[in-house]
C-alpha cells in the first residue's frame, strides 16, 4: 500500500522536525523559527501542524519536553531529541536521500544507449 500524501507530508515535517533539534533543545516556536531560517522562508510551518507533529514525536519516543520559564517569565514547552529521535532522523535522511537521487534521475535522464 502506498503511503498518502498526508503520510508523506507528516513524514517530511517530522523529519524537519528531528533534524533541527538535532542541534539542540528548543521550544516550539523555536522549532518553526528555525525550520523557515534555515530554509530561506520557503518553508514555514503553522502551529496547527507543529503542535501536532511534536506531540506525535513525543508519543513515539522520538523527543522529550519539559515545561520551563523562559526569559520573559513565561513557561514554554521545550523539545529534545532523544537518542531513538537520533536513530529514526539517520533512517529518515537516508530513505528522503535515495527518493532525491530517483526524482533527480527522472529530472536529468541519461542518454540511452542502443
């Protein structure tokens, strides 16, 4: 059975996701901020995809959260990747590396040879 496009696209978020706390803790907001930086803005996730996505992560094991009091005296949410959030982002890059490589292939096709 094929994966949906909403499969795919949660897939792609939660990989998004476990690669930018891969470089450290940070709060949900966080999480967004860096994802549209690190892309130049041209991807830019709501919260009503974020929240959602961090707490599916959370419930696989694949981050931790703690409650904690920010700078401002806020209490905000802050996401860790734990080390099987490690082990599935290694999968996650190795399985959207070899579906670039398929796509580039389609992309920029070889002469066939006769």
């Amino acid at each position: 059975m094929k994966p949906s496009r909403v499969e795919f696209l949660q897939g792609t978020l939660d990989m998004l996701i476990l690669r930018t706390l891969a470089l450290g803790p940070l709060h949900g907001y966080g999480v967004a901020q860096a994802i549209r930086q690190t892309t130049e803005a041209a991807i830019q996730v709501e919260a009503g995809s974020l929240y959602p996505a961090l707490q599916r992560l959370e419930m696989q094991g694949l981050v931790t959260a703690k409650w904690e009091v920010s700078e401002r005296n806020h209490r905000t949410r802050s996401y860790r990747l734990t080390a099987a959030g490690r082990k599935r982002l290694h999968a996650e890059v190795s399985r959207w590396e070899d579906f670039v490589h398929a796509v580039s292939l389609v992309l920029n096709p070889q002469p066939m040879e006769e």
